[in-house]
C-alpha cells in the first residue's frame, strides 16, 4: 500500500522510469480502483498520504515537503509538475500530430514518396506505388532550458499554489521558445502564396490551398492575429469556452510569438508536424531534496519535423 513506500532520492535516477513511474510500479493505480483513492496517481497519493496541500483554501507551503527526509524526496517531482503543465498547456499540442521519443540526440524517421496521381487504373495496369523509406537527413535535437535562481529562504513561506503558478510561467515560456523551432521546420521548404495586403479573402485563399487534407490550424504572430480577429468577416467566428478562436471556415486561429508579421501558416494538424524529443522535462533534484535551491536548471531536448508536406501551406505577406 501506498502508506508503506519509502521514499528516497534513488527513485529518481531508475533507469528508463521517471519518479512517478518508479512509485506506480510499487504502489500500482490499479489496486485502487473502486476505493476512494481511485483517481490519484502514486505520487498523489503519496501527497495524501503525508498530507501535503499543493492548492485550495488549505494550501501548504513549501516548507512543508521539507519537514522529514521522505517528503523531501516529493519536492523534485512538484517542480517538475508544475513546469511541465505549464509547457502542455501551450499551442504546441495543437499543432503536432505525433510526439515521439527518440533514444539518442538524433533522429532519422522514415519518408514518404507519394507523387503519382490517385485516379482509376485497368485491371492489367499496375497499380501506382507510393514508397516509405529511412530518410537521409538525421534530425539533430536542440537543448532549450532554464535556469532558476530561487534560495529555500526566499520560497520557503510561499505557498504551493503561488509557487506553483511561478514554474507554469517558466514551462509556458519554454514551450514558447521550443514552438520557434516548429513554426521554422513548418515554414521551411513550403512555398508560400503571397499578398501585399492581408485579407480575409487571402485566408480564404489559404484554406482553399489545401487538396485532400484539411486547414484545421492557422498559425500567425500576435499582430497579425490581431488584425485577422478585427476582421468584418470574423463577426461570423466561434469562440470556446476556454477562449481559442475559430474561423468561420472551421480552422483554430493559434497565435504565437514564435511566428514572424510576414509569414501565416495552416497546417492539418493530424498530419503536418512530429515532436521529437529524447528527454521528458529535466531537473537536478538532489540539490533540491537536500534544499539547495540557489540553482534550479530544468530543460528539455527535442526537435521538429515535417510527417507531410502537403498537410501544410503557407501565406507571405510582402510589401506593396
């Protein structure tokens, strides 16, 4: 049970697991189920069970995973937590179709030769051939990552949630650092239409670019978001609940500090772009368990590349 897991910093360091696939294979999800613990995953339930609030009106402070050697041993897995919900809550999901873990710091994933035309052949004739092989060109994984400086004395009275909502921040603007990488592999090798003036009828123009696949993302900077959102036409645009926008042909508008003023891309999300990355999110965590949190490095490293090149079109606005 969950109560009689000892805790200790070598959990961290099993090779291929991280902490919390290390506490599932002691404490495995599935022996709760149908008991008021079910929903909770190892590492909350070890929360639970040294009662350490991490939000709501009764919110500890950070003190309190410090106050034995074992939740301690719980602190890494929180910052870590929390930065990564911040990097997941970025656009980058809605732009990638597939994530893939790659074993080294370069990648080389297979290519699509798919040139013939789709149309009826006689029975005799053979039949079109599209061809899939390994690539030449080995994608080289980027290193994206920050530094904290953060002594125990300073956080040590802050509470969790505020604490928490610090390391988001850090995720998000490491997501939004990784997404330049994306929008780049995105806009290489894709030739553009081009507009001296951006309308809405050069994103209709846009959308009716595509063939076979769909335009299901419009990627464009802040500004150019903007005065795509200040549009006449857009008076017929949906918003969600969680406020992202769509086009009145169906397309998410996504914007993102990583795309330039001159430059829309629409992709097919399903089929457009793979996130290749050889690490999850990584931190130092003996200096944190030990509380030496003067230095704090996280990063992550990955990469980009483009699965389909017709799943993604491109809009360049040139001066008149």
């Amino acid at each position: 049970m969950y109560n009689d897991i000892r805790l200790e910093k070598g959990l961290y360091n099993l090779s291929g697991k991280s902490f919390t696939a290390a506490l599932e294979s002691l404490d495995p999800t599935s022996a709760y189920i149908g008991t008021e613990l079910e929903g909770l995953d190892a590492y909350e339930r070890q929360l639970k069970r040294f009662d350490i609030k991490v939000g709501g009106a009764g919110c500890d402070r950070v003190e309190k995973f410090f106050s034995s050697t074992e939740t301690a041993v719980l602190f890494p897995e929180f910052v870590v937590r929390s930065i990564r919900k911040g990097f997941d809550e970025t656009i980058l999901g809605a732009v990638t179709a597939v994530k893939t873990i790659s074993e080294s710091g370069q990648y080389l994933g297979c290519v699509l030769s798919d040139t013939a035309e789709y149309e009826s052949v006689a029975q005799t004739v053979q039949l079109p051939t599209a061809t899939i092989t390994e690539g030449t060109d080995a994608i080289t994984l980027e290193k994206f990552g920050r530094l904290i400086n953060a002594s125990y004395e300073a956080v040590r009275r802050q509470r969790l949630d505020s604490f928490g909502i610090m390391l988001r921040s850090i995720g998000m603007k490491l997501a939004a650092a990784v997404m330049g990488e994306a929008f780049t592999v995105l806009k290489t090798g894709t030739t553009p239409i081009t507009t001296t003036s951006l309308t809405y009828a050069d994103l209709a123009r846009l959308y009716g670019s595509f063939d076979c696949f769909g335009m299901t993302t419009v990627i464009a900077s802040p500004s150019v978001a903007a005065a795509i959102a200040a549009m006449e036409e857009m008076k017929e645009a949906n918003s969600t609940a969680d406020g992202r926008l769509i086009l009145p042909f169906g397309a998410e508008l996504v914007k993102t500090s990583a795309a330039d003023d001159n430059t829309i891309i629409g992709i097919d999300k399903d089929f457009a772009l793979e996130f290749i990355t050889s690490t999850d999110l990584v931190l130092e965590t003996d200096k944190l368990i030990e509380r030496q949190l003067d230095q704090i490095t996280v990063s992550v490293t990955c990469g980009f590349r483009k699965l389909t090149p017709d799943a993604v079109k491109a809009l360049s606005i040139t001066a008149s």
